[in-house]
RNA sequence: CGGGAAGUAGCGCAGGCCGGUAGCGCAUCUGGUUUGGGACCAGGGGGUCGCAGGUUCGAAUCCUGUCUUCCCGACCA
C-alpha cells in the first residue's frame, strides 16, 4: 500500500499526503483551487455549524451578499481596495461565441464586453457597506450583526491546499454601531468567540492579539487575530477580527440620526475564519501514521470493525452485537460506522481509519464475544485495551472526553516549549533558526524595524497578545527603548 | 511571476538519450481459500502516453507552444 511521508522527511509532502490519501481534497484542473472532497467536507460542516451556532447565540444573523462587486463600488475604500488590488479576479465580458477560426471552440464574444468590470469579492466589505447605506437612517437601525457564508477569491501566486488556494470558503460577518465603543466591544467578543471555538473544538491553543500596522487588513483601524502553532514551529493566523472605526461608512456615506437629531457616521467591523482552519487542524495534531481529527469535529468519531473467521454462526453473532452497538451509539449522539465491508481485511481497515483520523476504533471478533469485551484503539496514542461490553457507551463516551482533552493538552504542551524569549538579536536567530516557534521578544514599535526583521529572518510579529504585561526593554534590533515584548515567529 | 522537477491504466512508476506491437507493481473484475495490523492462488479487463501544433513513411520518444501540479523564492493581512 502506500506510505505516508513522514513529517521529518518533508513535512511539506507529509501535509500534502495526509490531506490527498486522507481524502480530504483533491487537486482541481482549475489553477490554484481545490476540490473538498466528502470527507474534508464533512469536517468544514462541522466546524461551520459549530460557528454558525456561536454566531447566532451572541445575536448574529445570516444573509447572503453577491459574489461580483461593481469596480466603482470596490474602490471607493481606498485602503481597503488598494489592498486586494493585486490579487482580484476580474470579469470583464458576460458573453462567448463560436470560434470562426476554429470548428468547436469558443471565444470571448467582444461584443459583449461590460461596460463597468466585475471584481469577483475578495472580502465584501464594499459591496456590504453600499448595501447597509440603504438600510441605515436611524440609530433604532443600529446594530446590525449579520453574517455570511460564502466563497471568495484572491488569486494568490503560491498556493496549498487548505492554507493557501484561489478560491476558498468561509464566513465573513459585518457589523453596524452607534458608537464606537459598542464596536470595538463586537470586535473582541468575537474574536473571544474565535478562540473558545478553536481551542474547545478543533483542541488548539491559541494567542488572542493584535495585529501591527505592517500585518492590519487593509481599511482597518485594528486587526485581532487568533495565532496557532504547528507541529513544524511555524505559525498559522487562524482567524482575524477587525475593527474597522468609521471608515466604510465614510466611504459609502453611511450616516444615521442619532437621538439628539445630530448625524453621524456608523461603526463598523467585520470578522472572518476560512477553510484554511482546515490546515492547522491537520498540521497541529496529526502523526506519521495520518490524521488524527479532535472527536468534537471529527466527521467520524468511532468506527467498529468486525473481526471474522469462516464460522458462519460467529459472524451472525459479530453482526447483531455490531448492530446493537451502533444503535445504543447513535443514540448517545455518537458518530459511529460499522466498516463491515467484506472486501477488506481487518488490518486494512486499521490502518486505513487511522489515515483518517478516527478517534476511537473498536475491534468485534469471536473470540471478545466469548469473553463479553471488545478491543479499542484511541487514535490520539494508538493505546489498544480490552473493555468489557457491559458500561462500554459510558467508556466510549469518556474516552471522547479524553481524547479530546488530551490533544489539546499536547498542543499546549508543545506551544509552551516552543514558545522563548529572546533578549537580544543572537538570541533571537538562533532561537529561529534552531527551534522556531513563537518568541517572545522587544520591539521598538516601528513599521520599519518590523520590515527589516522580516527581511534578514523572515520572522514576523505575528501579534501584540492582549493580555501582554507592561515591560521596559529594549529593541532586540536597534536598542531603541520598548515598553512590552510582542511575538514573533515564521508563519504560513 | 523567477528557478528547479514532474505529467504514460484509478494510484505509484519504467520506457524516452538511440522514433518501429505501450510495460511493471498495487488497485479493479471473476472463481476459490481466508480474516486479531495493509491476505493468498488462478484467470481476466482497463491507456487518444496532459493538451495543441510541427518534423517523419512512422512520434510516448525529436522540436515548438500551451495547461496543470509539486518544491524553492518573490508576492500574499
């Protein structure tokens, strides 16, 4: 069969790997984009609706905004716009025609050339915004808090599955206030939202900050984000919160009355996670011997694999205690399969539901039947132990717990010791170049000792925690005075 | 977008330099034996050699273009 590359080979390839034969996805013939496959797509449905409940528990709605953005609208955020300039798709004609030149092919029809082009969204802030003009009179308008789910592209240059493509899927929410208190207070709260999913859920520590001016979306007052680590000491932005200030409702002329009768411009933010959330799962907690999915999202959360021999009447019994199993399973709310296919052997299906990732595997042959017990396998540390039949659901629900628990412990763990401080510039590349990881380290606060960091490292300040403490120091570059440490780290 | 590599059966690859019947392993199908860590025997099926041009009596092979993917870099909130 095929192996895995391991993660000290290439970690590149073993990436590349786990999601293609842990059919997550697919390569496409379309350049840059990707083709989620049921099972990668399964885990997004997890996790989205997952989110989708968080959204609408702290007051969210859902809508849907269009996928082409008139060009006048795009620009009229100048930052915003400039921003995404380079990487918009563009349409430019909505019509084809016969190739008089070529029986069978098609030409763009010039004829049919728009008269104004369509930028395909990137993010959809212009188009939101132009909307909300319409919806906002009074600040009884106030807020609005709706989000969407939706594609987008920016056509990257360099991309990878999951991380990096094309076309890529997320949500993106846009919120309206009175004041700007009120949405700075929405800026953080889901950001909050963020972190509680992704450490609680996906089992990944993360590092709540904020962006520096260098790292901020662009029309931005302040990007919050959320940092994960990987397995490989790179960090991963997992998901960002802007508070955007005032500055689309200036662009789109978006005032509402307030109760003194004066007009004002309306606050805004947006917040946003993607498939990319998809990418650090695996690179946070999978092994040589493939995924190894967190049971809250895992699409599959045990499987029972029967163990036959040529005794007919052994199998029937296999077959009914599988059944019964199943059952009892699913209605504890488990996500349980019985991989009865006969085509394969067991050993095959070890280490095929290990590719996969599935929490918990359960081995059902004659043999555990005469003695009243099964063998399971927890993927987390490949322990196999008998259990007995009887209290088995409570087990197997406890075990999830466990499992669960446990990797987020392991990431925790592993973050810890690959998060250092760095006092002065030989620390700091050494610290780099033989460990990675997230360090900690002075900065004196300007756009350009960040750059010229960038340049010489290839480290950025990945953010300024939120909960940093005050402390006086000095730049580990320039010796410039510094008032607190920020992290740094080499980032996909 | 620059540098490197690759594209031949579902997957992994050989063949290519030196043009002449398209091959191997795995998978698949049929039959049988099996089943506690990727089973075994026997028989069978499957390929416009990424695509488009060109050279040639003849192209997987030589030439040109083009598309896609991977790695490195630049770029990328």
């Amino acid at each position: 069969m095929s192996t895995l590359t391991t993660r000290q080979q290439d970690y590149s390839q073993w990436y590349n790997d786990l999601i293609l034969k842990g059919g997550l996805a697919d390569y496409s013939s379309v350049r840059g984009c990707m083709v989620i496959k049921p099972y990668g797509f399964a885990l997004w449905e997890n996790m989205r609706d997952q989110l989708d409940r968080m959204f609408k528990e702290t007051g969210h709605q859902n809508a849907y905004f269009p996928l082409f953005v008139p060009k006048s609208l795009f620009e009229a955020e100048e930052k915003n716009a400039e921003g995404f300039a380079k990487e918009c798709a563009v349409v430019t004609h909505y019509r084809l025609k016969a190739d008089p030149s070529k029986k069978g092919k098609l030409i763009v029809d010039p004829a049919a050339k728009l008269e104004e082009e369509l930028v395909v969204r990137p993010t959809s802030e212009a188009i939101i915004w132009n909307t909300y003009k319409g919806w906002i009179q009074s600040y009884r308008d106030l807020p609005i808090l709706i989000n969407q789910w939706a594609n987008v592209v920016r056509w990257e240059m360099r991309t990878r599955l999951f991380l990096r493509t094309a076309e890529f899927l997320w949500q993106e929410g846009h919120t309206a206030h009175a004041t700007k208190e009120e949405a700075l207070a929405e800026t953080v709260k889901m950001l909050d939202v963020y972190a509680h999913f992704v450490e609680e859920f996906m089992a990944l520590p993360v590092v709540k900050g904020v962006k520096t001016a260098n790292e901020r979306f662009a029309g931005a007052e302040d990007t919050y984000c959320i940092e994960a680590l990987m397995q490989d000491g790179k960090a991963l932005q997992a998901g960002t919160s802007h508070f955007l200030g005032q500055n689309f409702a200036k662009a789109f002329d978006v005032k509402f009355a307030a109760k003194d009768n004066s007009m004002e411009y309306v606050w805004a933010t947006s917040w946003g996670v993607s498939t990319r959330l998809i990418g650090a799962l695996v690179m946070a907690h999978s092994d040589d011997q493939g995924l190894v999915l967190p049971p809250r999202i895992a699409p599959l959360q045990v499987v029972i694999v029967p163990i036959y021999n040529k005794d007919a009447i052994a199998r029937e019994k296999i077959d009914k205690k599988a059944a019964e199993l199943v059952q009892a399973l699913k209605e504890k709310g488990i996500r349980v399969q019985f991989d009865n296919d006969d085509s394969t052997r067991p050993g095959w299906k070890f280490a095929e539901h290990e590719l996969r990732g599935v929490p918990i595997r359960i081995a059902l042959g004659a043999r555990d039947l005469e003695n009243n017990q099964v063998e399971i396998a927890r993927r987390d540390t490949k322990e196999k132990s008998q259990h007995s039949l009887d209290g088995l659901l409570d087990h197997v629900s406890f075990l999830l717990t466990d499992i669960q628990q446990n990797l987020f412990n392991r990431a925790s763990q592993f973050r810890a010791e690959m998060t250092n401080e760095a006092n002065n510039w030989d620390e700091f590349v050494k610290l780099l170049d033989e460990k990675g990881g997230f360090i900690s380290a002075h900065w004196d606060g300007s756009p350009e000792t960040e750059e010229k960091i960038k340049e010489l490292t290839k480290a950025t300040i990945r953010c300024i925690p939120i909960d940093n403490k005050p402390e006086a120091g000095k730049c580990i570059l320039t010796g410039m005075p510094s008032s607190q440490r920020v992290l740094f780290a080499r980032a996909y």
